[in-house]
C-alpha cells in the first residue's frame, strides 16, 4: 500500500469520494493545505473526509511553490495527488521538483489555461468558436463589437463555471466586465490572470467526454450529458451517463475530443471535456485535466464498472490503470443538484421524506440548511444537495432524477418557490 501527497482539495464531489477510495485501498496519505477552516463545513460540526480521513495533516502556505517545495523535501511519499482545479499547475511543480508521480500531463498549464487551450486548437487547425482576448474595457467592448451579441464572457482560470456568463447588451457586457475586475484574487487566493476571454454563443447540447490517458494512449471512457440552469450564469444542475446521442453524433464527438486532446499535448492523465454540439459540428467549450465532479465519476462506475477516480489514484501512483467495462445491469445513471431558485432566509425544504421511498434513487443527499440565509446562486457552489438515480432498462434516468428533484420545494420567508 502507498502513502500519497494530497495537496489542498474541492470540499464536495470529488473531495468527498476520494478520501474513502483511498482508505478502502488501503492507502494513507499527508493533507496539505493552507487554510484548514476551508474545510468546515458551515452547516456541521463534524471534520470535512479529507481532514478526517488523512494520516497526517500540515497547514502551510501552498500558494507559494517554493516555500511548499522547501516544507515537503524532508518527507518521503509515493505520488501526489489533488482533486482542485486551482492546485494542478501546483501538484505538477511538487511532482518534478520531488521526482514524484502525479496524474498531469508536462503541458497541463495549456489545458487550465481557456485562451492557451484556444490557441492550441487554432494552431493545430481544429475547429474554435470565435473568440477574442481582451485586457481592458476598450479591448472587451471592441471584442463584443467584432463577435456580436449573444457572447460569452469568461475569466480564462477559474473553475466552477465562476463568472461565465451569457451577455446580451453593452451593459450587461460592463457589469460583468467590472465583476471580474473586482476579482483580482481566485477562491483559494491566488493572483488571477486577468485576461477575458469573449466568446460566440454557441448553441446546442453539450455533452463532456471522459477520458483516460497512459504513456501516451488515450481510451475515451464515454459520454455524459449535462444541463444547466437558464441565463445569465451557467450552473450545472443534471447529467447522465452514457448522453442519449446517435451513432453518428458519438463518433463525431469522439473523434473531435482525440484531436483536441493530441493539439493540447494532453499525453498524461485524466480529461473530463467539455463540448457543445453545434449545427456545424462539436467544439470544445474547455478540457479539465481531471476527473469528472459532480458525481459524473460515480454514474459511469454505477453503468461500467470502470472507477475513474481508481484510476486517477493508480496514475498518481504511477501504475496503468485498469479500465476495461463491465456490465453491471443498470443501463444509465443520473445526477440532479438542488439549486435553490434565489438567495434569502430558508426556512425549508419540503419534499425530502419522499426520496427515501423512490426505487430509482440510488442514493440522495440534502444539506441540513433550513432557517439559514443562503446566498444568490450563480455558480455550483451554490448546491444544497444532489439525486443519484439509476436505470436498468433505457436512458431514463435523468428523467427519474428530475422528477425527484422536482418534487422538491424550498420554502422561503413569506414565499415559497419550487425548483
């Protein structure tokens, strides 16, 4: 068994189900990080898995890679590890500096970094939206003026669908131009790279590709749906696995997801893509060298038996994964989040006592909330909870999951709305 280096961690999804997976292996592992409270939960008293679970536990600052480099040498581990977007770069400088394995590809900046991965798809001739890279307000409205409206606004490093949002007009375009301005720092206080990245609204499903690459050979796993909420902001709310698409669309898509990942030099590692199928074609909307969060990584092991989060740990490790499928009777999987309609006082939410009861329910969770104030949603921080369902016939599973959730409804003061 192998002792692992955590470096810092997402507080839901993947944070979660990682230190559970690892001590089921029978692996232990050293949790650094630089801000423990991060990690406490607001609505519990009880230790977050990744505190909880780990052999050890250093708080220091691990926003500065040589002083972590310096505070590490002096330990012994096997690989290092980390499931938040926002320590990638930081896991791969620790794993070079250390000789250790990690689960990033050398070129992993390219992949983090929106307008690099843009760049990246131009010079190997793939398909892009249009797009333009603005610095300032006169760069940003002249960028709008060139691609129209509808755009898409992005920071190019951020995660969590932070601060994407669809614009419709010039002062929309100002507001959330100023939003960004504002946010010099990410949510784990590192300097931000301040470029905007504009983007053509593309329309279309969109689907994400999960993949898995070793010594250079990439297996695509399969594909899952995604929706989101309606504008201005992009949460995640549902996806299922495998997305209900035609032949033709898969291979499509697939073929298209292998030549991105080949353009980006993604030769290491784990990729969750992200695409939207447009009337011309799939383009890529981002590539995450990662696993999959919001549960996508426990819908496919549900439906294949393949374990993506297994699989990041072994590369981690440095060992060669094992992703052959299996059947296990269930046909699809599906996840659905409660998101709350709007912030305010929540005095509760109704309809909780019937998910124990739905035989299409693999498991749920609701987060003990009632009689808080809970913030405006715009991002997917802003879960209060999550349906996993499961089929074992057809592709209905995300219809069972959104007929759960919405037999939910959140009680405000003096109002109420359904989700």
């Amino acid at each position: 068994m192998a002792h692992l280096l955590m470096i810092e961690s997402w507080v839901g999804a993947s944070g979660i189900l990682l230190p559970a997976l690892l001590k089921s292996q029978g692996h232990t592992y050293t949790f650094v990080t630089r801000k423990l409270e991060h990690y406490q939960h607001a609505h519990s008293p009880e230790k977050h898995p990744v505190i909880r679970n780990a052999d050890s536990v250093y708080v220091t600052e691990t926003n500065d890679i040589p002083h972590l480099i310096a505070f590490l040498r002096p330990m012994s581990f096997d690989g290092v590890i980390t499931v938040c977007d926002y320590y990638i770069e930081v896991v791969r400088e620790v794993a070079d500096a250390l000789k250790l394995p990690c689960p990033f590809p050398k070129a992993v900046k390219t992949v983090r970094h929106k307008h690099l991965m843009r760049g990246a798809l131009d010079i190997a001739g793939l398909a892009n939206p249009k797009y333009r890279l603005a610095h300032h307000l006169a760069e940003v409205e002249e960028a709008a003026q060139d691609i129209g409206f509808p755009l898409v606004i992005k920071p190019v490093d951020l995660a969590s669908s932070a601060f994407v949002r669809l614009i419709q007009n010039a002062d929309e375009l100002k507001d959330a131009y100023q939003a960004l301005k504002d946010f010099p720092l990410n949510f784990r206080d590192q300097a931000r790279d301040c470029t905007y990245l504009l983007e053509e609204f593309m329309t279309g499903e969109e689907v994400s590709v999960e993949s898995v690459t070793y010594q250079g050979e990439t297996t695509i796993i399969g594909i899952t749906d995604k929706s989101v909420t309606g504008s201005p902001y992009f949460i995640e709310n549902g996806h299922m696995f495998p997305a209900k698409l035609s032949e033709e669309t898969r291979m499509a898509v697939t073929q298209f997801v292998l030549d991105a990942l080949k353009a980006v030099d993604f030769n290491h590692g784990i990729a969750h893509t992200e695409v939207k199928i447009t009337a011309d074609g799939p383009r890529i909307v981002e590539i995450n060298p990662r696993t999959a969060g919001n549960y996508i990584v426990e819908l496919i092991q549900n439906v294949t038996d393949i374990h993506l989060l297994q699989a990041f740990v072994d590369i981690s490790l440095g060992f060669k994964p094992l992703i052959a499928p299996k059947n296990n009777g269930i046909t699809s999987g599906a996840v659905m989040f409660l998101v709350p309609p709007h912030g305010g006082k929540l005095t509760r939410i109704q309809g909780i006592d019937l998910l124990a009861s739905d035989d299409h329910i693999t498991r749920f969770n609701v987060e003990d909330c009632e009689c808080t104030t809970i913030a405006t949603p715009i991002d997917n921080a802003c879960y209060l909870g999550y349906v996993i369902t499961h089929d074992k016939e057809g592709l209905n599973a995300r219809a069972y999951a959104e007929e759960a959730v919405k037999r939910m409804i959140f009680h405000y003061d003096h109002h109420e709305a359904s989700v």
